[in-house]
C-alpha cells in the first residue's frame, strides 16, 4: 500500500546497531508516511531459541531509553543438516566463525536446505510488544558468492527460481523476498491499517 509522499511522517525508533540492518529498513519505509530513526544501541538479548521471547524482552528494554515508539527485529538462521543450528544464535555464530566456518561444518553433508527467520517487535510506553515474522527458505552455496549484504549473505541461496546468494543481490532485489522484507510488510500494512491515523482534512499522519 503506497501513500502520498505529501504526507507528513511519523517517526518510529528502531533499535540496532547493525548499520546494515537500519539501512535496508530505511529504503524500506521510504515510500510510507514513516520515519525510521535509528537508534544504535545493544539491547538486552536473553538466551532462548524463541526468537519472538527475545524480540519482545529487546524491545521492553529498548523503550525504557527512546520513551517513543520502538521497535527491534531478531533474525535467525536454521541449517537442516545442522539441526536448526545456528538457529537465534545467529549472529554471535556469525561473529565467532562467520561464513567460513559454516562451511567447512557443512563440507560433508549433501543437504545443504536453510532458511532465515525474521521476527520485529514494537511497542509503545503505554502498549505491549506486538510481533511480525517472516521467513524464506533456500540453501547453501558451496562457496562464499558476492560481495552486497551482510552477514550469512554471501552464502545463503534463497529458493525464488534464479541461482543468486543474497551476497550478489541489488537491495532492490533482496528486499521484497527476503525474510526481513516480508515481516517489514506485515509490520507497515499493520502500522497503515492499525496504529496510523492520518487525517483526510489536514494530511497529518500521527500515531
């Protein structure tokens, strides 16, 4: 649902201090009557494999700083052959032994299926957090391929009919099917049908 760029916006905190994350969800909402400040901080990460228990307690502890309304998003990223691994723990997996040590635990399995899962939750003050999820699946390349994205990018190839890791992907391209980009688009048709209010005298979107 696209809105007039006439429209005044509304600001919503995101909190992360992945740069890469803020900046494809900024491209993202460039179209909608919202502005997305980020908010870069580390946010309180309880051990769980429940990506939605850790979103909701990232977001609790995010929004006693931003008094405004807030939202984070978890990924997680499960390999078949793995078993789920490295599952919510995606990101310090990632940083301990990034792509390559992924691979080289794969090295001997012919089944290479994975799937990302992404989970935003907001809230305000005086709400509680509200959940979107999305997912996409695929499998993974034999080697690191490209150099755009972040993260398990380079060797992630996701199941949409071309031979393409999210590594060798525009922006443009990755967003609409990746899993972040599916539960941005649960996440803004809420915000429009939901929480928006934009006044047909004036313009003004407010909350």
């Amino acid at each position: 649902m696209m809105t007039n760029p006439q429209i005044p916006k509304t600001t919503l905190i995101f909190a992360t201090h992945n740069l890469h994350k803020a900046q494809e969800v900024q491209i993202f909402f460039k179209p909608y009557p919202v502005l997305i400040k980020q908010q870069a901080c580390k946010t309180y990460e309880i051990q769980s494999d429940d990506l939605q228990e850790i979103a909701r307690l990232s977001v609790l502890d995010a929004i006693n700083i931003s008094q405004s309304p807030t939202f984070v998003e978890d990924t997680g990223f499960y390999i078949e052959a793995l078993n789920g691994f490295p599952g919510s723990y995606a990101s310090y997996v990632y940083q301990t032994i990034g792509n390559s040590g992924i691979l080289k635990l794969l090295q001997d399995h012919l089944n290479r299926k994975a799937c990302f899962k992404s989970v935003i939750a907001f809230c305000t003050p005086n709400t509680s957090p509200i959940c979107f999820e999305g997912m996409i699946h695929g499998t993974l390349a034999l080697k690191e391929r490209g150099s755009k994205g972040f993260g398990f990018d380079p060797i992630f190839i996701p199941s949409i009919g071309i031979d393409k890791t999210f590594g060798e992907m525009e922006r443009s391209e990755k967003l609409p099917v990746s899993h972040r980009g599916k539960a941005l688009i649960h996440f803004v048709n809420w915000l429009l049908e939901s929480f928006l209010y934009i006044d047909e005298n004036d313009g003004n979107a407010t909350l």
